[in-house]
C-alpha cells in the first residue's frame, strides 16, 4: 500500500495543486481514469460552517482534484454530499454556500439530485441493505476528500467515517438508533465503506480539528494532505500521525481485524513527517472515558462493566442556547424537546450518540458523567 504524505503549510491554491498532482502520481490514478466516466467528489460538508472553521473539507483541495480531473480529460465531475441535516436542496444550497463550495462551479457540477435509492448487502454482513443518495449508486469512479477530526463517539473522523455522508440526511439518527453501541456502529460504518468502495481517498489535514469534534472542536494545524486508494489502511496511518493508538478507535481495530486494514503494508511516499506532530487533545466523551484503554485480559470485561458508570451524556449549556431545534431534529431517540426556547435533554433513553452536540451550531452541549 502506497501512502502518499505531502507538506502543504496553507490552504494556497498552487501549493495544493502541486501536492495533489504528486498524490495521483504516486496512486497511479490516471492510469484508472478514461474521458466518458462520472467522477463522483464525495467532501465532508457535515454542516453549514466556514472555512476558517476546520470541519469541512476545504475548498481549495476540492478545486485542486476537480481542476486535476479536467487536466486529464474528466469532464462529468459532481460533488456530492448529505450533510447532517435535511436532505433538500435548499438546506443543501445554504451548505454549499456557506462552505465555500458554490465558488467551485467552474471545475466541477454541484448535485441537485436529491433522490435515493436502496441497495443490498452480501448476506454475511449485519445489515440487510443500505439506501445511499442517488449520484454515489451511478458514479463510475468515486474520490473521498475527507477533513481529519476527532469525532465525539468515534474518537476520529477520516475516509471511512466520511462515507457516512452518502446515507441520506435524516436517516442517519436512524442508524444511530439501530446501532447505539459503538462496536455496532463501527462495524457499520465499515459495511457502508465497503459498499461505496471509494477509488481514491485524499485527507485534508492542511487544518484539523480536535477536542470535541466533528463540529465543536479547535484547530490543530498539520500542514499535510495524505492520499490513498486504501481508505481503510490509510485511516490507521492518519491515526497514528494524530498521534493517537489505532487500536483505541474501533472502526480502525475492526479494519485490521477484518483484513481490511494492513499497516503492515505502508510505504511512505512524499515528504517526511513533520518531526514537531503533538498529540490531538480527545474529544470530552472519550476523555472521561478510559474503560477502553485498559489492557490486559480483563480489559473488556471491565470497561463493559466501568462504561455503564463512567457513561457520558450531552449537557446543554443554557446560556449558549437559542433553541433552534437542530439537536432535536439530529437525536435518533427523539427524546429532546424545546420548551420556552431551549432544549430539554432527558438522561432517560439517551444512547451517548453525541449526534446533539455534533449538530450544535452555538457548541452549547457540553459532555457529562452519570456521577
């Protein structure tokens, strides 16, 4: 497995160009690329926030890979994307704008297809079928341009966490609710990856986010953007320049588990690490939470015990609330409800998703012990 590994210190557009160049260089993505094909741009628009906010990707790699794509001749390339609200064209005009996508009209078509459609899964996997947005079902090759984050319940957010995107909006509190249990919503995750199959997986790491990510959290600048047409072996390598354990992140142990993952494999192409890389700060709900982090062959059997004592819940911060409904509309339990304009979080019947405090435009939802 070819890692590409390049030094971009700021989201400057030649700079940018030039590393992705090198990327579809050392990944041989010419090679696999013929004029006729739809090229599908899946981003990671989880919300409408701006560029100076790192939890998007940024627009300025998207134009780099569109721009790249039309240099060889790519002429039907679409973005698409379900962000985390309503899967409308209106809500998705606001992300577009609001995230600096509108301006890439020139380089690439914007879906205004918002239909879905419902596929099945191989019989050994747990769910029975997925319904993905229409674009990613009829594109012909697929690149996943992911923004690296920590994420609240699944401690880091890359190529495969991205792919949850292609579940049309609402319906994602959906699989939330079927999956609650982060070995669950992991292995999930990891049958969504499989089905998309992305080509090519380019990280925006220029600026990453952590703390209480996808949404809430600060930045961390890394100055790097990584590429892979291994998305699964890639997130383990991402994990570990977070200066994270892969092993702690279960998607990324499942990856491995699975045969999915080989880190055993990795080859570096590009520029060196950057040799100053300091550990991203967790997101507050794995932070309280350690349970996961004991070794040894009680490990398990303790941290399912220590997790239902030391579980984490969403706490509104009241005086940051306006009651706009977006954690309401976001929870998969439909336990939170807006009363004289704020939000009302009933411990009763949360499942710690931390979708809430994931969609909070104000960060008004903190993370809280059960003592």
């Amino acid at each position: 497995m070819i890692q590409s590994i390049y030094q971009v210190p700021e989201y400057k557009q030649e700079q940018i160009n030039a590393a992705i160049a090198k990327i579809m260089a050392d990944q041989k993505i010419a090679e696999q690329l013929k004029p006729e094909m739809k090229v599908v741009i899946k981003p990671n628009l989880i919300m409408a926030k701006p560029t100076s906010i790192p939890a998007t990707t940024h627009p300025a790699v998207i134009r780099g890979v569109a721009q790249w794509l039309k240099d060889q001749g790519i002429q039907n390339i679409i973005l698409a994307e379900s962000s985390g609200g309503p899967y409308l064209a209106e809500y998705m005009k606001t992300v577009y704008k609001v995230c600096g996508i509108s301006e890439l009209c020139d380089v690439l078509t914007l879906n205004m297809d918002f239909s879905s459609r419902t596929i099945n899964c191989p019989e050994n996997f747990k769910n029975h079928s997925f319904n993905f947005i229409t674009p990613i079902l009829e594109a012909d090759y697929i690149i996943d341009i992911c923004k690296l984050k920590t994420h609240a319940m699944t401690g880091m957010s890359a190529g495969i966490k991205n792919l949850f995107g292609v579940i049309p909006g609402l319906e994602k509190p959906q699989l939330h609710y079927l999956w609650p249990d982060i070995e669950d919503f992991s292995n999930m995750l990891l049958e969504i990856a499989q089905m998309v199959k992305p080509n090519l997986t380019i990280i925006d790491a220029i600026d990453a986010m952590e703390g209480n990510g996808p949404t809430g959290g600060n930045s961390h600048p890394l100055g790097l953007l990584l590429g892979s047409t291994d998305l699964y072996t890639q997130d383990y390598f991402a994990a570990t320049v977070m200066k994270l354990k892969p092993e702690n992140i279960v998607m990324v142990r499942q990856a491995v588990e699975k045969g999915l993952a080989k880190p055993e494999e990795i080859q570096l192409s590009g520029d060196p690490l950057p040799e100053n890389l300091t550990q991203f700060k967790i997101p507050d709900s794995m932070a309280l939470d350690f349970s996961t982090m004991l070794p040894g062959p009680f490990g398990k059997l303790f941290a399912k015990v220590a997790s239902k004592i030391l579980k984490s819940y969403p706490k509104l911060e009241k005086e940051k609330c306006v009651g706009c409904g977006k954690c309401a509309e976001s929870c998969p339990q439909q336990i939170i409800k807006i009363k004289d304009k704020k939000a009302v979080f009933p411990k009763k019947g949360c499942i710690s998703c931390f979708c809430c405090q994931e969609m909070c435009p104000l960060k008004a939802i903190s993370v809280k012990k059960a003592f």
